[in-house]
C-alpha cells in the first residue's frame, strides 16, 4: 500500500519561531507603550510580562 497525501501532510514541518522574531515583538510591545503614554525609563525598568499585561488594557492607561 502507498502512504496517502493525507498523511504526508503534517506538522512535523511547521516553521518554528526565531529568536529575532521574539525580539522583534518584544520591541515593537515597548514602542507601542511609549506610544500609548508611558514614559520610557519606566517601559525600560518593566520585564515582558508586565508590559503584556499592560497592553491587554490599552484604555486604562491615561496619556499625560
């Protein structure tokens, strides 16, 4: 029997991320909070989770 085109198919191959990739997004996060009103010194003081989580609520965070 032959192996089908179905089954060949697969994710085995799927692309994986980069690491350049992650830093990409990682700095466009920062640029978008600066954009959004957060001052840089304290953009820079914030690990990814909380800038994530920042971004979540654009809203909430008030321009000066």
């Amino acid at each position: 029997m032959r192996t089908k085109r179905k089954f060949m198919k697969t994710h085995l191959t799927r692309p994986r991320k980069s690491g350049a990739a992650k830093r990409r997004r990682q700095a466009d996060h920062r640029k978008r909070l600066v954009a959004l009103g957060v001052d840089q010194d304290t953009v820079d003081g914030m690990n990814q989770q909380e800038v994530r989580a920042m971004l979540k609520y654009p809203a909430k965070i008030r321009k000066d």
